[in-house]
C-alpha cells in the first residue's frame, strides 16, 4: 500500500513553546489513522501545518509522494488535503447543499447564478455514494450536530480531497452518532480515502483506527497497530507513566441530604416544559450521577440547581436551607460549586487572563476581597495553585483564558471550582474534553470531595464515567427521572433502554430509594 501522507521532521515554535520537535509520521493510503495524545501534546499543530494554517519552522511536508509547501489552506484543498475543525466552518442559515458546494458551486446562465438543482443533485449523489443521510434542502440551523459533520466531510470531499484531517471529530457527537461515524471512516477508507483523526480518547483510537500514532510534548513517541495495542499500553505512551484507568472507589458512607430537589419543573427559552416534576435527594458523601442523551432536560435541571435559570415551581435546597430564589453569587456563598457543561460560555471570560478568571465568584468575598479592592497577589497565588495542581498549560497566569486549548481551559475550571472549599458540587461533564490523565486526575479529586462527606451531584454523557463514579444513578428521559440504579449492576444494554424511555423488567432498579438509604 502506498503512503498517502508523510510528514518529515516536521518543527513548530510559537513564543515560548515547541509545539512540534522534529515529528515523524506517515500515513498509508486507504487507511485510517488516529493521532492520539494529551491536551497541548502537538496533534492540532501538526495537522494545521499539513492543512497550511501554519507554516512549518523545519521539516518537510509530502502528499502521494510529492514534496508540498502549503502556505494557505487553498494550497492543501488544491491537493487533496481537507479539513474539518472540532467548531464546524458551516454558515447556519444556508442549506446543507449550499454549503457544501460553497467556492465551487455549479453555474447557470453562462455562469451569472448557481444552478441550485444542480447542487442538490450532486449533494444527494454524493450523499448516496457514501451513504450519508443529508437532505440537501435542510438548513444547517435545523439539523443535528451529527448531520453538520457529514455536511462538513462531503463539502471536503465535493471540494476533491482523498486525505481528510478531523480534529477531534466526537467530542459534541452521541454514543450512537460516534458509532455511525466511525461507519463513515470505514465507507471512506474502503474508497481509498485516507483518514487522519485526532483524539485524546483511547477507545475510540483502538476502535477507529488501523494505526495510531502518539504525540507526547511535541514529539512522536511511537507508533502501534490499532489491534496489537491495549488501553493500557496507550494511555503509558501518552502520559509517559502507568495511568489508572478505572476509578478506585471504595464503599459510600453516606450523610444527611445535601442537595435537595422538589418537585422542580423548569421551561426553555421557547417556553416549552424541559423538567418536568424532578425529586432529587443527594447525601453528604455521595456521587449522584445523572446520565441521559442530550436534550432530555439534564441542561435546564442543572441550571436551576445552580441558579441560572428561574424554574417554574419546585424547591431546591442546600443543606436544608432553601435557595431556590437565590443567585449564583448567593448559591456560591451557600456552599455550592458549579463545573458547567460549557466551559467557554459559562465557566470563564475568554479575554480575561487566568488570574482574573480565577476570581469568578469570589470577587467579593475574602481573602480575594476587602472593602470593595480586589487583592491581586492573593489572586494571582491562588490562580498558580490552581495551574500547578491541575498542571494547566500554559502555566501562566497571565495567559487569557482564549490562547488556552479546550481541554486546559475545562482543567482551570474545575481547579477554580474545587478550590472553593464547596459543600456541594454540581459537575456537569467535568471531563468533557480532556485526556486520559488528566481523567484520572478529576475523578480522584471528585472521589477526594466525597470521601471528604461532600455532596456531589455529577451529570455526564459518558457512561464509564457515571458509572465508575456514581454510588446512585438517576436516569433522564424527556424531562423526568425514569429511573434510579445501582450504578455497579446496571448494564450499558439496560442504561441504553433507559436513556430511550424503556425500563427493563429486571433491570436493578432502586428508584424506591431516592431521597433513601442507598
């Protein structure tokens, strides 16, 4: 088999920081690869110079054999090299079909106008070849996230790619569309495309790929094939030391209820009921976990725990103290700690640097804050405790919250929040886009909050993680609560149909215990 890709010694500095150090990496035609390591290892950089956002500082870039110097990312299409960024390049308002011909849309009319006919024909073909279910007339604000990521991969292909570069492809993608994705992979490369992904998830790397190859602080630290590897092996050649990879979680003591929820029934922004009617009671010392397919109200539940959203009746309670009228700012001030699901939207002020960030909620309260003027030493020493402790990269506390990659900026955010000293925690997807040892950082420090007798309420779409964590687990379906299980006897089959609306006959249920004895 030929070699679709091969990148030689291939160096990338920024100020400061090495990105890439002389890497190695080639790539077979026909197959799929997975370029796999921690946050900040090099992955995104390596395959922005072989997509020409970045020039290289040294090395060589070869495609089909042939020496290339892609200065644009023009230059890369113009080769056959396609790209799909982790945040789609898709316009929301046109439809799947103009946006996948966009820059080489078919021309009527002696060229004066875009036979849209035409363009949708060619989008259903295309669609049919790959097996892709794309409605070529479905705006692009209209459909999944699933379907604007086939959208994304037949406009490189419309465009004459044969190597498709996905960074990060699954991180906002369901268990059920990763899996037709990873379909997609098989489609292309059985088309002698050649498939280039990057993740830090090693599941999915073992699934997915014919070979993966490992960055590690900027340099290749080896290359396996997919089906001679283990998890554990992988997760070594990453972090560069033997990772825990499952939860050492010893038996819950559980408490007096410190979390409280009643009755809570909330609405979206359109009005429309979202929660309908949720009891909820968590413990001192215990996981909580909720799982559940996204959109099935876990959103608006945790926005009115935590107070971002009003809810249209129903308590919540902190250790027996109502605080269902409170702010966040009240509710922090009560105990409550708050990981969001969004870190960009809800966890942090993109353009502020770390120390500012750092003070989120705690601006006015000491030691931060004494009649009225902010003390910058002690935030910028607790802004570098949070860095250190949760080896966030850069580790400058200057450095704004927007030049840190996504998985840096969620590690800052849970450090600031756990740093609070909180009574309660509401973690929702603290992991969401973080490697595998800083996983296993996380959730040891989220099992130190319970074994210290906090209370912590956990949603996640990762099943392992709820489960491995959990000592109970609340099920959501279309705004309720279907179900509550033991999180070690559940199957992944059983937690499936209760994610889709259907209890099994003898599924270990123990919903009698919400608000019980575990």
């Amino acid at each position: 088999m030929s070699v679709a890709v091969h990148l030689a010694g291939i160096t990338k500095r920024f100020p400061g920081v090495v990105a890439n150090d002389e890497v190695d990496l080639e790539v077979e035609e026909g197959s799929v690869h997975a370029l796999l390591g921690e946050n900040g290892a090099g992955k995104t950089t390596l395959m922005n110079v072989l997509y020409g956002l970045y020039q290289p500082d040294g090395g060589t870039v070869h495609v089909h054999g042939d020496s290339r110097e892609f200065y644009t990312p023009r230059d890369a299409i113009d080769a056959g090299v396609g790209m799909i960024h982790q945040h789609f390049m898709l316009v929301d308002t046109l439809t799947t079909a103009e946006n996948i011909v966009l820059g080489h849309e078919p021309r009527k009319w002696g060229g004066l106008a875009m036979d849209r006919a035409q363009a949708e024909r060619d989008v259903r073909e295309l669609g049919e070849r790959y097996g892709f279910d794309v409605d070529p007339e479905a705006k692009i604000e209209d459909v999944s996230v699933g379907v604007q990521q086939r959208v994304e991969i037949l406009k490189a292909l419309y465009g004459g790619a044969d190597v498709l570069i996905l960074d990060e492809p699954t991180a906002v993608l369901t268990p059920q569309e990763v899996e037709d994705l990873f379909g997609v992979f098989e489609e292309l490369a059985a088309e002698d495309k050649t498939i280039i992904f990057i993740t830090h998830k090693l599941g999915e790397a073992m699934d997915a790929a014919d070979e993966i190859t490992v960055l590690r602080d900027g340099r290749n630290v080896g290359t396996v094939d997919a089906a001679d590897t283990t998890r554990e092996e992988l997760a070594e050649l990453m972090v560069g030391r033997e990772v825990l990879l499952e939860a050492d979680k010893e038996p819950a003591e559980p408490g007096d209820v410190g979390l409280s929820v009643s009755d809570l029934r909330v609405t979206d922004d359109r009005g429309v009921e979202q929660v309908s009617g949720v009891n909820i009671d968590v413990r001192e010392g215990e996981v909580f976990g909720i799982a559940g397919v996204d959109g099935n109200g876990q959103s608006e539940l945790v926005g009115a725990i935590t107070g971002l959203r009003a809810p249209e009746s129903g308590t919540v309670r902190v250790d027996g103290r109502d605080v269902t009228d409170l702010s966040r700012r009240e509710r922090i001030e009560n105990g409550m700690a708050y990981v969001p699901e969004d870190r960009q939207k809800r966890g942090l002020v993109m353009d502020f640097d770390l120390v500012e960030n750092g003070l989120l909620g705690s601006q006015h309260t000491a030691p931060f804050s004494d009649g009225g003027r902010i003390d910058w030493a002690e935030s910028r020493e607790h802004a570098r405790g949070v860095i250190e402790e949760y080896d966030v990269r850069p580790n400058d506390p200057d450095a704004e919250a927007e030049s840190l990659s996504g998985g840096n900026q969620q590690k800052f955010v849970v450090g600031r929040e756990f740093a609070r000293d909180p009574e309660v925690v509401v973690a929702s997807h603290p992991t969401r886009g973080v490697d595998v040892g800083s996983i296993e950082f996380i959730h040891e420090r989220i099992l130190d909050l319970r074994r210290a007798g906090k209370t912590v309420l956990l949603v996640s779409s990762k099943l392992d993680e709820v489960q491995q964590l959990s000592d109970r687990l609340g099920v959501m379906y279309e705004g309720e609560v279907v179900d509550v299980v033991d999180p070690d006897r559940v199957t992944e089959e059983e937690l499936g149909l209760l994610m889709a609306g259907q209890i099994p006959e003898d599924a270990p249920s123990i919903a009698d215990a919400v608000g019980g004895e575990p």
